[in-house]
C-alpha cells in the first residue's frame, strides 16, 4: 500500500517533469545554438566526418553498459532498500565494460578501413567510458529516488561546460577532434558535483563493497534493455554509417543537420519520458490500473503536439536550413522535409519504450526494437544505393512508422482499449489549417515571423475545435498553480 507520506504519481511526475522542461528547454535552446556554430566553424565535409564518429561511437556503446544502469534505476525505485548497496558493483562492473568496450569500437573502425584520424578521434571518444562508469550510476542513483529534477539540472551544467569549452576550441582551431576533448572537461566536474549531491540528500550512497556473486544476476537484469539499447543504436546510427560508404561527406553533414533538427523538437516530451519511469513503476507496484489513464492521455498530448511541428516543419524545411545553418543545399532541405515526419513517431516510440520499463515489459520492447532494428539496417541498405540521402530519410521514416504500429498492437492488447477517434480528428484538423496558414503568410514574412503566428493561430484553433475537455484544462491549470514559487 502508498504510504499517506508518499506523494501522488501526479505530483511527483508533474514536479519532474516541469523541472525536466525548464532543463531541457535549457539545454535545446544552448544544443541548438552550438549545433549551428558546430555546422558553422567546421564546415558540410568537417561535420560530415564527426557525424560519422559519432555513428560509430553511438553503435557499440552499448558494449559499455550492457543495460545495467537503465535495470538498476528501475529496481531502485522499486526496491530502494535492497538495492543501493549494489551501486559499487555497478561502478566495477562499468569499468570492465567500459575496457571492452574501447578495445572492440577502436578495433573495429580499424578493420572498417577509416581513415587513420578518423579511428584515433573514435579511441579518444571510447576513453570517457571509464569516467562514465563512475557517474552513470550515480544519476542512476538518483532517477531511482525520483529525483529526475536533479539529474535534469545536472545536465544542464553538464552541456553549459562542454558548449562553453567546445566554443572555445572551435574558435581557436576548427577541427571537430577539438569537440571530443571537451567532453574530458565536464566529466570529473559532474562527478563531483553528483557525489555531493547524493550525500547531501541522503539518497543512500553505500560503502565500498563489492558483491561478485550479483554481477551474473545484474547483467541478466541488464539483458533486455541492452537489446533494446543495441537495436536503437543501429535504428539511429546505422543510416549515417552506410550512407558514409555511398557519399562524400559533406553529403553525410547535410543529412545529419536535417536529422539533428528534426529530433531537436522532442525536447517537448523528453523530460516527460524521463520523469514517468521511476515514479510509473513505484505506481506499477501498488495498483496496475492506474497506468492507463496515463497512456491515452499522454498519447493524446505528444499528437496534439508533434502534429503541427511536422506540418509546418515540412513546408518551411528549406527556409529553416538555408537561415539557420546557411546551407544553401536543397538536399539537406529535402531530408529535412522528410525527417520532420519522424518527430511524432519517435515521441510516442520512446514513450512506449519508457512505459514499458515501469510496468516490467522490457523484453517485449526488446522485441519490438530487435525486429524494427533489423528492418532499418535492411531499408538504408535497399534505399541508400539509388536515392542517397533521400533514401537514407525515407528508411528512418519508415522503420519509426513499423516501430509505432508495434508498440500501438502491444499496448492496446494490455489495455484492451483505443483512442478516441474524434479528438484525433480535431488535432489533425488543427494542424492541417495552420498548415494552410503557414503555406499562405510564408512567401511574404520572414521565417521568425511566420513561426510564431503559425503557433498562436494553432493554439487558436485547438480551443476553438475542442481538442481537449474542461476536465483536461482543469487539471492542466491545478498542476501549474500547484508548482507556483
């Protein structure tokens, strides 16, 4: 049974979410900025070429975690008594990862055949694994105390010390290499900062001990959310990676500005997705009814707000390129055109997968992520080859659409229920005239003038059609007075 002392689902995800937004609208706003200075100082092909270390970076990473710290959060929030006293086995256990998991990336960008600045910079980027080991379970630590208001501020400090020290470099020397250094900066910063945090609210950081009989047990635990971390790395990565053996690599850099600023927008929902984990599976433990109300209603939610953004995004796609970035390449307009339409999906995909977490489902979102994995590795293979980049757009879109329609079929067989159609309807009603707005008033305003009054007539047209019941705007106005200074 909750305790009387234990606060509402409600409060708890609404306080961390609204600390969770202000973080990540912080962190959007100052990642957007650096990404066009990045774009900027480095260049198409410059850029081009640290999207690929990125992509192979990002496509073994999860060698160095094996899904231990996403389990141990999780059983954290469930059993925190019984499970702190594992958070030094986590750390060893981190740090042998985290040696197998530079050896392998390092080795195998060598035996890719890339070239030989391109495998230092990728070993370099291995090396913040073994700092990692220390404060990945440490913010793990305190995700399962539901203090997602404290890690979300944390990153804040963590991208304000690496855009100010990669600023720096770029200025001084713009080669992308510079970029990899700044992230040694910020690590040994965080992890001091964290460790006084922990001891100072007393969320349970235990002694030294190890326990090696357990590590068997964590990664088992780990299993499934290493699966479903692999097959996203390769559903993120593994279109960069094949369309680098097709394309120069300015063609690479215009892909991935189109796909950076296509996903910048899921900052809407991201704190949401990270505050529902630890505070759900609490609630999954008592009362397991209690979770659908949050299903539909968030669902509803991230349409009402992904819809018109894909929509406007995808008829001011070559504005926003050429005025953001300079790009003066209708490519990068062209994937940027197609991506936007991965924004809705990606936010009710990653949803769904942070759902299932909290109500011990993980293996079926493994599931879901090995089959969707496999066919994004298949489609950028079929696609890449003719189309290029367009391609490479098209597959991403598709493989998120195949991810969507599986996580639809698995939750409406748990809860045995749909959406209702008519509010669907009003959304997309919405959305398409603002689209018709936005298609008339841009050829004649300036792209940051047609931005916000495509948004305050959205805003419009959502009260005026009904989209959400008196009931929603009640609690809506209750949660922002609730969370008043």
């Amino acid at each position: 049974m909750t305790s009387e002392n234990t606060p509402s689902a409600g409060r708890v995800i609404a306080r961390n979410t609204l600390f969770g937004l202000g973080a990540q609208a912080a962190l959007r706003v100052l990642g957007f900025l650096f990404q066009i200075l990045i774009v900027r100082q480095l260049g198409d092909a410059e850029f081009g070429r640290y999207s690929i270390v990125l992509a192979w970076v990002g496509l073994f990473e999860v060698l160095g975690d094996l899904g231990i710290s996403q389990y141990f959060a999780r059983e954290v929030a469930r059993q925190p008594d019984q499970t702190r006293n594992l958070f030094w086995d986590m750390v060893a256990l981190r740090a042998l990862l985290a040696l197998l998991c530079s050896v392998i990336t390092t080795l195998g960008a060598s035996l890719y055949d890339y070239p030989a600045y391109i495998v230092v910079s990728v070993f370099l980027f291995t090396l913040t694994y073994f700092l990692q080991a220390v404060y990945v379970p440490l913010t793990a630590l305190l995700t399962g105390s539901e203090r997602v208001d404290i890690t979300a501020s944390l990153g804040v400090l963590s991208q304000l010390i690496y855009i100010v020290a990669g600023a720096i470099f770029l200025f001084i020397s713009p080669q992308f290499i510079w970029l990899i250094l700044a992230s040694f900066i910020s690590l040994p910063i965080l992890i001091g900062v964290t460790l006084n945090v922990v001891r100072r609210y007393q969320l349970g950081l235990p002694r030294l001990h190890l326990n090696r009989r357990l590590w068997g047990s964590i990664l088992k635990g780990g299993a499934p959310f290493a699966l479903t971390h692999l097959a996203l790395s390769f559903a993120f990565r593994v279109d960069t990676i094949i369309l680098s053996g097709w394309v120069s690599d300015s063609t690479v850099g215009w892909y991935n500005i189109a796909y950076n600023l296509a996903l910048s927008f899921l900052a809407i929902t991201q704190a949401f997705n990270d505050a529902i984990v630890p505070t759900l599976a609490r609630v999954h433990e008592t009362n397991e009814d209690d979770i659908q109300p949050w299903y539909f209603r968030s669902v509803r939610w991230m349409v009402a707000l992904s819809l018109p953004a894909a929509v406007g995004g995808m008829l001011l796609a070559e504005p926003i390129i050429v005025n953001l970035f300079g790009v003066e390449n209708r490519a990068a307009a062209v994937a940027f055109f197609i991506l936007i339409w991965d924004l809705p999906l990606v936010m009710y995909t990653s949803f769904c997968g942070n759902l299932t977490t909290s109500m011990r489902q993980e293996r079926a979102a493994a599931g879901v992520y090995i089959m969707t994995g496999i066919s994004n590795v298949v489609m950028n293979l079929l696609l890449i080859p003719p189309f290029g980049i367009v391609g490479a757009s098209l597959a991403t879109v598709l493989t998120d659409l195949l991810t969507a329609l599986l996580f639809y079929a698995l939750f409406r067989r748990t809860f045995k229920d749909s959406f209702r159609l008519d509010r669907m309807l009003r959304v997309s009603a919405a959305a398409l005239l603002m689209g018709g707005i936005v298609w008339l008033i841009s050829p004649y305003l300036h792209l940051f003038l047609t931005i916000p009054i495509a948004g305050a007539a959205y805003l419009v047209l959502i009260y005026l059609l009904g989209v959400f019941d008196p009931l929603e705007r009640e609690r809506i106005g209750r949660m922002l007075m609730r969370f008043r200074p």
